[in-house]
C-alpha cells in the first residue's frame, strides 16, 4: 500500500495535489578557485585545490566529480571556514585535470540554507617538471572519419539502444539531417556538441560521450533539486562522521544509526568498509535508516553486497531485457536479477528505513527495488528519478566513444520505470524546511519505528 505523510507544517494544495511555492535562497556559487578555471601553468607540486562560495556553506558534505586520467589523485578535505573547502591532491607534471565541483547528479556542496550550489566545471594544467607547460597536439579528423563516426552512431541508436521507442523519435531521421553539419566539424568536442542537440530529446542520462582522454560529454543534463537537509542532519545528530565523502553516518535520538550512502561507486575496494563496519557496529539496533537521497548510482554489485546484510534467503528483484535488434520484438526474453544474503557480513535483523527522492538513479534505484524485497524494511520519501542503462560503449573513430543504454530494467513483475521512476512505500510530501524544522523524510522514519516498538 502506498501511504502520504504530511506534517502539520507542510502548506498542501489538496485540490490539486501540489505543493505550495517556497521562495528559495539563491543557490551558492564558485567565486574563485585555487588552480584557476583554464590555467594552463599549474605547478605540479600544488598540493590542495581551494574552492571559496559567495556565502556560509552546510559542512555535511562535498561532490567533487570525474573520473579516469583526468581526475586527480585526491587525499584529505576539510572546510577552512564556512566558506572556503580545500582538498589535498598530488598532480602529475604536464597533465590535463579536469572535475566537476557538483553536478547534475552529485549535489553534496550545499549552502547553510540547504540550497545546492551552482555546478562548476575546474580544468587546468600542469607544468612540466622542468617549467612551462607544453600545448597537447590538436587532433583534428576529416570528412571521411567524421562520416564513418556518422554511420556507427546511427548504427548504434537503431540497433542497440534500448530506450529507441521511448519518445517515438524517428532517431534515422534526425541523424540523417544533422550529418550535413556533422560531418563538417574537425574536432571530436565540436561533433558532440551538435549531436547533443538531437540527442539530448531521449532525456537518457546514461546517454553520453567519452573523449578518448577520459572527458565525459552529457547529452542531457536536468539539475534537480534533492529532497533532504544536510545541514539539519549534521546539527540534530550526534556522533556524526563522514569517514569518506561518499559516506556519512550519525546516530538520531532514540539510538537509531543513520547512513548515508552518496554514491555506490567503487574505484577503491575498501570504499564501503566503513558502512559495513557501522552496520556491524549497530547490528543489535532496533532499527536503522539508510539515506540514499543524494546516491546517483556506481556499481549494482556494490549495491548488491550491502542490500545482503539484510536478506535471510535470496530473492528476486529486477527484471531485464537487453536490445538485440535480430530477436522478434527487438528484444531477448526477460531475465531475473537476484540478491542474495552476503553471509561473510554483519546480519541486520531490526527494521530498515530507506530514504529515497528524485536524484536517487541507475544502481541506487537497483538498490531500492532490492530493499523493497527485504523483509523488515520500508522505502520512505518521493519517487526515484526512474533511469538505468546498463550503458555499452561504442567507438565512433573519431576521438569520441558513445555510450548507450542496452538493457531496460524492470521490477520483478515486468514493469519498466524508465522515466517513471519507483514509488516509495510512504510518500513524504517535500518543501524546504525553515532552519529549525526537522527533515520531514527522515522524521516520518523515526515516527514510523516509534510504533513499531
């Protein structure tokens, strides 16, 4: 059954089901950094990135995105007042860097407010070792590479995009009237940019080109606006950490353990041990809450590994179909996705919360469709953001890869939630809080294990 909870504070417009407008503080914004944004004579030896905002920031978290060669290797953080955040790095000499500070997807660096600060790209290079930065070769490609790149594009959303009749968009057609421009272009930034301009219509976050130096290309980027208050977590816990930046935890009163877990990626195979060892910690707890409300997904395995510690005997919770354009329907029979009790890890008997709103994606909505089958737990919040690709990569020859989506998930019953999303079990009608009012998701959680004791 799927309930709706509302607090006596929450203006609600019953007749029409929505929510009355909040005016929202303005969202907090990059006003410098340290390398410079473009600064192409960074001293390799540089050993923190700064970053200062137009106004106080929350403490409770950070999102410094990217990833592959481009992406420093990073040490300690910490905020140096409530303005400025510093990161430790090492940098190699005469190297392109290039991250994101907040993202469509990752939005932990929020003001005091709760409001997210505005996206902001950092790219720069390093010197050599010995002085003056060196220019890397502009690689340029010709008509013939660029109409080649065309043809495996176009091969690629007939044949193997699994989302293709979403929108009903005639994707042949589209290709075909952009190749004209397309095929003109020399370099591979210029060629995505235009093909994002029809791209962008399958709104597929998971849709998306890689640079062959590691630079991801989004054809479609929708900023939303997360349903939960960092900053009234940090301030109404107690015992509260963020051992690694993806992870947070805290106690809330009644000794309830609290989890946030904001990514599911694992570059690192020891990125999760401090959730396993939290939940290890608490394992005789009543109950627990298990935040995903800024988690855009990483690995379903990962995913996988901690929906373990609270099954008995596995249990089936997704459903998929991978496109194969040579099978009748364009599509393989359905196939079942299992999770299974990970017996080398603590064993979780008491109730479980799950927090969940629209940020929530990929292998974090696998997650909750996992929790959905556990036998103690209950998903609390707003309606998943409702995209999972199972992305393939596919060489385009011209300095570019396109990813592309080949499977669309399903729940158990068959039922996809591409752009849809997954309903929680009891609905948290969501508005910015006032700075002294509790986070309602998290307060319809502990309302909730209060009855059950």
């Amino acid at each position: 059954m799927r309930l709706t909870c509302f607090r006596s504070w929450l203006m609600v417009l019953m007749v029409t089901g929505l929510m009355a407008t909040v005016v929202a503080a303005a969202p907090p914004r990059v006003v410098s950094t340290s390398p410079e944004h473009g600064d192409k004579n960074v001293d390799p030896a540089t050993p923190t990135i700064t970053i200062t905002f137009d106004q106080p920031m929350s403490q409770g978290g950070y999102s410094i995105v990217g990833g592959g060669p481009t992406f420093p290797e990073i040490g300690r953080a910490r905020w140096v007042n409530n303005r400025t955040f510093a990161l430790q790095v090492r940098l190699e000499p005469d190297h392109d860097y290039r991250l994101s500070i907040n993202s469509s997807t990752y939005q932990s660096f929020r003001s005091q407010a709760g409001e997210p600060a505005v996206v902001y790209p950092l790219v720069f290079r390093t010197t050599s070792a010995g002085g003056a930065a060196s220019e890397p070769a502009r690689v340029t490609y010709t008509r013939g590479q660029q109409a080649e790149a065309i043809e495996r594009m176009r091969e690629a959303m007939r044949f193997h995009y699994a989302h293709f009749e979403r929108f009903e968009i005639d994707w042949d057609r589209r290709i075909e009237a952009m190749a004209p421009s397309l095929v003109r272009q020399e370099s591979p930034r210029r060629f995505a940019s235009i093909a994002n301009s029809f791209l962008r219509r399958a709104k597929d976050k998971h849709l998306v080109f890689r640079l062959d130096d590691g630079e991801v290309i989004p054809t479609y980027e929708n900023p939303i606006t997360p349903n939960i208050d960092t900053a009234w977590i940090r301030s109404s816990s107690y015992r509260f950490e963020q051992p690694l930046p993806h992870l947070t935890f805290a106690m809330f009163q009644g000794d309830v353990p609290y989890a946030r877990i904001d990514s599911f990626s694992a570059s690192d195979p020891y990125a999760f041990e401090p959730l396993f060892s939290f939940i290890g910690k608490n394992v005789d707890a009543e109950a627990i809450i298990l935040d995903l409300r800024l988690n855009g997904g990483g690995s379903e395995r990962v995913a996988q590994h901690l929906a373990g510690c609270f099954f008995d005997e596995p249990a089936v919770y997704a459903t998929h179909v991978f496109r194969d354009n040579g099978l009748p329907g364009g599509f393989t029979d359905p196939m079942e996705r299992v999770v299974e009790p990970n017996f080398g890890r603590p064993r979780f008997k008491g109730h479980v919360a799950v927090l969940t709103g629209p940020v929530v994606m990929s292998s974090a909505e696998a997650f909750v469709l996992m929790m959905r089958q556990a036998p103690r737990a209950t998903i609390f919040g707003l309606t998943t953001h409702g995209s999972s690709g199972n992305p393939r990569a596919y060489p385009l020859g011209n300095g570019l890869t396109l990813y592309v989506p080949s499977w669309k998930s399903m729940t158990p019953e068959g039922e996809a939630f591409e752009g849809v999303g997954l309903e929680p079990e009891v609905e948290v009608k969501w508005e910015r809080p006032g700075l002294l009012t509790p986070d309602p998701v998290i307060e319809a959680a502990l309302n909730h294990f209060r009855k059950l004791r």
